[in-house]
C-alpha cells in the first residue's frame, strides 16, 4: 500500500509539473480525446479526487454527494459539462492550485486506511489498495491526453505496472460490459517494462493465447489512448486478438479506441 500511495502522488506529481509549464493558450488547447483541452482533463481529475476523497473519509457524505450527481446526470447532462460548470470561474493556473492540495489530502487519507478496507464508490466498493491504483490509472490516462497536448513524450517509469495489471484484470470485464460472450481461453500476457530488462507476465505461459510488447504500449491500448494499430504489440489472432479490440479497464459505458493514426503525436522532444 505504501508503494502505490508513493506512486499515485508521484503520478499527481508529475502531471502537476507539466500543467504549470502551460500559457493560456497551452490551457484552452484541445485534444484528440473529445475535444477536452488540458484545463478540462484537470477539472475532471480534480471533481472526482474530491469525490474519493468523500469516499476515503466520509460514506455518509459522499453517499449524499453521488445522490446529487446521478439526479443531475438522470437530466441528460454529461460529467464534463458539470465539472466544466463547477470550476468554470478559475483558469488554468488557478484550477491547478485548487486541485494540487485536494490530491494531497486524499493521498493522506489513503496512506492510514488498511489496504483492505472497504470504500464506496460509483458501482461496486473497492479495497483502499485498489482505490488508489484505479486513481493512478485516471490520473495517468488523462494525464496522457495532456501531454499529447502539449506534444512531449512522458517518461515512462515502473507506475505503468499498476495500470497493466489493471488492463489484465479487466479482461472479462471488457466483454461482460458490451454483452459479448467472455472467451474461455485467457490470454498470457508478456510485457517489457519501460526500463531495464524486466518483463512483467500474467496468467498461464501455457495458453495458446498471448500477448506480447512494450507495456507502454498496452497501457495505451487498455485505457483508450491510441489505436491497437498504432502500438507495437504482438498477440495471436483468438480471444487476444478480439480481446484488444474493445479492451476498456475503466468503468462506464463501453467506449471505443480512437480510429488508427488519430491520436499519433508530433513530438517536439
């Protein structure tokens, strides 16, 4: 638990560093993910951090507040638009500073609950472990989008295991939410850590199902940033294959990837 709350604040951290760099304009930006610009993909982080941080310190308030968004959302509204509503009087640099101490107190109210606890959520509840890792996935695949923003490649580092395992985990998940038949052959997946030799592997090495390539690559894949056409993984063509296809391990509605080539990035560095 002490290495994923190190990890989360270190994700917070660093998406935090690079939203500072950006000028108004950089700010209003928009991006290959539905058009949310970088002051966007904040306002979400920051709605839903302060939301966990409900969860993680009071049921009995969050259950009030998620009363509340589920009416507004029963209207028709969308998420983005009510966040957007929210911090509408602050501007990027200002919505930085509110968000920046809102993680730092939810990374502290994590730290001190058992990693097995049990903390309500929009579905069902989560260990506290998993709370803070499924934080970690939202705040690095938004963070992505904001860096794609501002055309810098991030540095990948170890945190991308977290969000890999949740990818692998999700499996059956991506196929029960879009009322498909969840295949029996699990794939074994095989993937290059972003530094050094190590390769991080799940599942049966025996199945004749795999997947294999840079576990940035899959991260990518598994929250919807980039086209599997657009990674350099390599999978057999069963219930990998069709699994890639619609992988999601976010929760929600089921989404699709972007088309092929839509969200490649003319870096700068």
């Amino acid at each position: 638990m002490e290495q994923t709350i190190d990890d989360l604040r270190a994700e917070y951290a660093q998406l935090a560093d690079l939203a500072r760099t950006f000028t108004p304009t950089q700010w209003a930006e928009r991006s290959a993910f539905y058009g949310w610009t970088p002051w966007d993909e904040i306002a979400h982080l920051c709605f839903f951090d302060q939301t966990a941080l409900l969860s993680a310190t009071d049921a009995d308030a969050f259950a009030h507040d998620t009363a509340a968004l589920m009416a507004e959302l029963a209207t028709g509204r969308e998420i983005s638009a009510i966040a957007r509503a929210k911090y509408a009087p602050l501007d990027g640099a200002a919505l930085l500073a509110h968000w920046e101490p809102i993680s730092a107190r939810l990374t502290e109210a994590l730290a001190v609950l058992d990693p097995k606890a049990r903390l309500p959520w929009y579905g069902p509840s989560m260990s506290a472990r998993s709370f803070a890792t499924a934080r970690l996935m939202e705040t690095w695949a938004h963070g992505q989008d904001v860096w794609d923003v501002a055309r810098r490649r991030r540095p990948a580092s170890h945190r991308l295991r977290h969000i890999a395992h949740i990818g692998v985990t999700t499996f059956g998940w991506s196929f029960v939410n879009r009322k498909r038949p969840v295949p029996v052959v699990v794939p074994y997946v095989d993937l290059q850590a972003p530094q050094g030799g190590e390769r991080w592997t799940w599942g049966d090495p025996a199945s004749p199902e795999r997947i294999t390539g840079p576990a940035l690559d899959f991260c990518l894949l598994v929250t919807q940033r980039r086209n599997l056409a657009d990674t350099a993984l390599a999978f057999t063509d069963g219930s990998a294959r069709e699994w890639l296809s619609i992988a999601q391990c976010f929760a929600g509605e089921p989404a699709d990837a972007p088309g092929p080539g839509v969200r490649q990035v003319a870096y700068i560095d």
